[in-house]
C-alpha cells in the first residue's frame, strides 16, 4: 500500500492511523508488517489477504448460501465491535475495507 502525504500534519495522521493499526491485532484486523517512509510516501507492506468482501461476493460469481452471508455479515459486525471497544472508529467501513 502507498500512501502520499504533502503536509507535516497529513504525515502526523497517517502515523497516527499506522500507530492505531499495529496496535489493533486481531484476526479481524489486516496485520502491517513494515512501513517505510521516502519522498514524501509512506509503503506500507501489509500482510496478503486472498480476497475481500466484495471479491467474495461478486467477483467469484458463486451463490452464497443465506446462512453464510449470514455468518460473514457477523464476523464483520465483530470486527467493527473490537475497533469499538479500543475507541478506534473505522471512517471507511465498505465491503473491500
């Protein structure tokens, strides 16, 4: 992941956002293995994930089962809770997030 900052107050909230990241370890959470830092970029080496939400749902063109939308529904519902419960608010809830 690259992300471009311009400003020092830009740069402060993304390693605010980094900060929060590393320390929400969870299953739910996408783990951050490295962050570097060069002209004015942040890479972010995060750990592989094999799809998201919509990839699942969408892009593999299978029918879902009502019980499984169901449980994949909840799972992120519990992941929202565990960002909650450390008052850690995600802005950007989507299905590919």
């Amino acid at each position: 992941m690259l992300i471009e900052f311009k400003t020092n107050k830009e740069k402060k909230e993304l390693e605010n956002r980094i900060t929060l990241m590393r320390l929400s370890k969870s299953s739910f959470v996408q783990d951050i293995e490295e962050v570097f830092e060069y002209r004015q970029r942040f890479w972010i080496i995060c750990e592989s994930i094999v799809a998201d939400f919509t990839e699942l749902l969408v892009d593999f063109k299978t029918n879902y089962s009502e019980n499984f939308i169901k449980y994949a529904c909840y799972r992120v519902l519990q992941g929202i809770q565990f960002l909650h419960e450390r008052n850690i608010i995600h802005r950007n809830i989507k299905s590919d997030s």
